[in-house]
C-alpha cells in the first residue's frame, strides 16, 4: 500500500498516466529507464506494480528488492517481510546481494516465523552469487535450527566454491547432510529398473 508515499516525481507520475490509459508497456519503459538512471521508493512502486500487472515480475523485481532495502534501512522489520513475501510468491529465483537473504531471514526467525526464514535461506542457494564462507556460516547456523537439509545446501554450494579459509570449509563441512540409507536403496531401485527389458524383468 503506497497511499501515504508523496509523489514528487515527474517521471513516475508520467508513467502512472500511461498506466492507466492502458499503455502498460510504455510505462514499463519509462519506469525501467528512470530506476536505472536514479532509483527512488516512488519509481520502484511503480516498477513493481506494472511488472506484475504485466505477467513479468522479474523484471520489476529490482524495484522490489529496493523496497525491502528501504524497509531494513529504516528498521521497518515488517514492511521488508511483507515486500520480501511478495517477491518470493512470484519468482523462483531472487537476484539480490548474498547479504539481503541473510537479513531478511533473521527478520522472520527474530519474528518467530521459521518456515519463512529457511525460505529466504533456501532462496539463496538458487541465486546466482552464492554467499562466502564467512556469510554461508551464518546463514548454515541459522538455518540448521529449523531445516538440517537446507543447512546442508547453504554449506555444500559455499563448499563447492572452494573460497574461503581452512577454518570456514572445515566448519561448513559439518552441515553436509550424509546421504541416509533410505535414499541408498531407492538410488539401487532406480538402478534396476534402468535395467529392465521392454515388458521383461530385472
């Protein structure tokens, strides 16, 4: 709800007229143009509104992304939830700074809500930088209290990126999950059934 932000861009206003004439697409332009040359709460709103209304969020993303920034900048705890759940509702993968996933994720465990935190931990190990060793600790501790296999994916990508010290490699270490025997036998399974013959038996 953007009703009680003042609009002192002539830019966002321009774009909003086009919205409103139907001409989704030139506002999008407009709006996208302008972010990148100086972004702003009131362009973001915009940018946000319009990808949305127009199927492609992850365009407008970045001025979500902004928005849930804002929101931390000002200890606005509840307002970066809020924009951070709007964008996770929307796209699989989130294009932010390793650091804003960790954030946002003590947010909600400070909140007490566990199941959004792990989400916003999870979140990372699909984006497309992963968190240092130092960062991945942190969000590895945090999400191990909740959700171990999770835990085990922050520490594995960190792992596979081979930065960081002896100490912090050594310590993620302990996050990896070992694969149970359970998951042994249906991976044995899977191997009989590849060798089947047409309508025979193992």
């Amino acid at each position: 709800d953007d009703s009680n932000v003042s609009v002192n861009d002539p830019t966002y206003e321009k774009a909003m007229d086009l919205r409103v004439d139907g001409k989704r697409e030139e506002a999008m332009k407009l709006l996208v143009a302008a972010f990148a040359q100086k972004a702003s709460l009131e362009l973001a709103f915009g940018l946000w509104d319009v990808s949305k209304e127009l199927e492609r969020p992850e365009e407008g993303a970045v001025g979500a992304l902004h928005l849930v920034r804002d929101a931390l900048r000002r200890n606005d705890q509840e307002a970066a939830a809020s924009y951070w759940c709007e964008i996770v509702d929307v796209l699989e993968t989130v294009d932010a700074e390793p650091l804003l996933f960790v954030k946002i994720a003590e947010v909600f465990d400070a909140a007490k809500k566990p199941v959004e935190a792990v989400c916003a931990l999870d979140c990372s190990t699909r984006a497309p930088r992963p968190l240092p060793p130092g960062l991945a600790l942190r969000a590895a501790t945090l999400a191990a209290e909740h959700d171990t296999e999770v835990a085990s994916r922050i520490a594995k990508r960190a792992v596979l990126a081979g930065a960081g010290s002896k100490e912090e490699l050594a310590a993620l270490q302990e996050f990896l999950v070992k694969p149970s025997a359970s998951s042994e036998t249906i991976s044995a399974d899977e191997m009989l059934v590849d060798k089947r013959t047409p309508g025979g038996e193992p």
